[in-house]
C-alpha cells in the first residue's frame, strides 16, 4: 500500500494549465520507443504499432465510482490505471500507452493532484506503459478521471467475447469476491468515523480485502502465462461488474448457454470468514460483486492438460447450447437459472 507523505497546499490557479501539466508529468519517462514516437508536449502523440491496435476508455466520476473519504489519492491513480489496463488484457493484448485526463474542483490542491499522479506513474512503472498525453480542466464539483489504454497484438491473438463453443471450459484467473468486501469494510469504517472522528481503524486483519479495493492489480502475468502455455483463450473479459454479468456478456456475445458450478469457486480464506462475519452467503458475493479486475475466459477442452495443475487458473464450469440457458449448479447439486446482478453505474431513478 501507498503512503502520504506530503502535506502542502499549493492553488491549482497558481500554476495555470499548461504550467500543471508540465508539472504533473515532467517525470514521466518514455520506455517504448520504437513505438511511442512522440508523447506529451504536441498537439497530439505520435504511436507506431506493428500489430492490431486495442483501445479502451473509461471514466471515473467521484462519489459514483469512488469515495476519498477512504480512498487516498495515490491509490486512485494507480486503480484508474488498473481499470484501463485490464480491458488490454482481457483481450489477450500488451498495453503500451495510456492517456490521462483529469477534470477537478477547486478544492484540490496541486499537492493532492502529485498523489494522483504518482499513483499513475507507479503503476504505469509497474506494467510498462507510457503516458502519452491527456488533459485537465476544472470541475464544478468533485472529480472526474478519464484514462484510455492503447495495447497491440498480432491478429491471430487477439481474443473477443464472441468466440465460446458448447463444451469450452470456464476458466477464472486468481479468486473472487475481495474486492466486494474490502469495499464493505471501508463503508463501515466510515460510518464510524462519522460517529467519532477521533476513532483510528485496525484493518490490519483485512489487509488483504481492502487492498484487493483500493489497489487491485491487472492480470498481464495472466496473458503472458497463457502464452507461455501455448493456450489461446476462445473468448475472455475482465471482472469488473461481478462473476455473474460477465458471464453472461459471454454467453450473450458466443450465443452459448453455460453452467457454473459452485463449489469450483476460488474464495481466498479471508473472504469466506468476512462473509461469515457481515452474514453474507459468499456465493452471492462473488457472483454479484464485481471490482476484482480478475480474467474470465474460455479454453477447448483439449488445453485442458496445460491449465490443470496451475495455481493462479480455476476450471469453474463449462459452456453449453444456448438453448440449455445459463445455470449455476449449487453444492446440493440443484440447477438454478441465473441472473446478472452485479454493480452497474447507470441505475433507474425511482
């Protein structure tokens, strides 16, 4: 986990916008250069790719997809950059840029905006990535990050949601639920401080949990482990919104049915006693959760050999016709239809 070390307060004013931006990223080193031709500094970057281009985008608006009443500023810039990346990675692809822009209040301070960015360069450091442009503007309120990830493969690699086959096997990178739950015990630590906000939280015990929430981390070693295999995954998609809907994106774009065993479900230790103690049924959590930023995907079953004895891969289920539906077989043994319930971030106004 990241520390805040900095307790300066300078006026986002007192730099203007271009003095900000160059202060921002005046340490940002370009590490792919033969194909970052030209970062930040122009009116645009210039990128050269060999291979099939991967672009993905996402935006990230305060008090919807984040809290920093529990969510420090570092973390939030290293996870804003783990969102982008996993979608790299979902499609069997290397990320090698990104693009950063930031529209805030004026509550924020250049200082809180060096924590933000540090978390970016720390995770951009860790996966490789350069930062090849972006943006700030100024917010009415709160604040608003909006990343977009370039990666490369070559076409034969590239892995979509549309290429399921009845008897492909369900595979799930590391396991699932933690994130749900680190996120469960950091809204309760906030309900207390609102009671007492002299009280200091030990979460030493859910260090697990609530870095699973605040500082995930994307699954390149996934993508590179399956390489190393030799195993192409027929179809894959990154767990963002829960177990459950992701599947179902799966299913949906394959137009295959699937089942889903449950006591196949990787749970971490930690997970199960904290469901035990919120008085939640872990399979709801890791259905509908969401935030893992874990690999789900599918292989022909004769790559099953190459996958089985490996500890950071879970053989969950399997694909069936689409006529067969969508099913999770319980413990009991029971057929039961499922539904996608997971976390979304447009809900119907009552």
């Amino acid at each position: 986990m990241f520390e805040n070390t900095n307790n300066s307060k300078t006026k986002l004013s007192e730099l203007g916008e271009f003095g900000l931006i160059d202060h921002l990223t005046q340490h940002f080193k370009i590490k792919h250069t033969t194909s970052t031709l030209k970062s930040i500094g122009d009116d645009a970057a210039v990128l050269k790719h060999e291979n099939e281009i991967v672009v993905t985008t996402d935006l990230l608006v305060e008090g919807v997809h984040f809290d920093l009443a529990y969510m420090p500023l570092k973390h939030l810039g290293y996870k804003a950059v783990m969102v982008n990346l996993s979608d790299v990675y979902a499609m069997n692809a290397q990320a090698k840029q990104i693009t950063v822009s930031i529209a805030c209040s004026n509550r924020f301070t250049v200082e809180a905006l060096e924590e933000l960015y540090a978390g970016i360069s720390a995770a951009c450091e860790v996966y490789n990535v350069d930062v090849v442009g972006g943006d700030t503007t100024s917010s009415v309120k709160g604040m608003q990050i909006s990343i977009t990830a370039i990666g490369e493969a070559s076409k034969e690699n590239i892995t979509y949601r549309n290429g399921a086959k009845p008897n492909d096997l369900l595979v799930v990178s590391g396991d699932l639920g933690g994130a749900f739950l680190g996120l469960k015990i950091l809204e309760r630590e906030k309900e207390v401080f609102k009671v007492n906000p002299n009280a200091q939280p030990d979460l030493s015990e859910y260090t697990y949990l609530v870095q699973r929430q605040l500082k995930p981390e994307a699954r390149k070693d996934i993508v590179e482990l399956l390489a190393a295999l030799d195993v192409k995954p027929t179809a894959m998609i990154d767990i963002s919104d829960g177990l459950s809907s992701e599947m179902m994106h799966l299913c949906k774009n394959s137009k295959v049915g699937a089942n889903l065993f449950e006591d196949k479900l990787p749970l971490d230790p930690k997970v199960i006693s904290t469901c035990e103690e919120f008085k939640l049924d872990s399979t709801t959590v890791v259905l509908n959760g969401g935030e893992d930023y874990e690999l789900l995907f599918t292989i022909d079953q004769n790559d099953f050999d190459k996958i089985k004895a490996n500890p950071h891969l879970s053989v969950i289920g399997h694909m069936c016709d689409a006529s067969d539906g969508i099913h999770l077989i319980s413990q009991m043994n029971t057929k039961i239809p499922m539904k996608a319930r997971g976390w979304s971030a447009i809900e119907d106004e009552e």
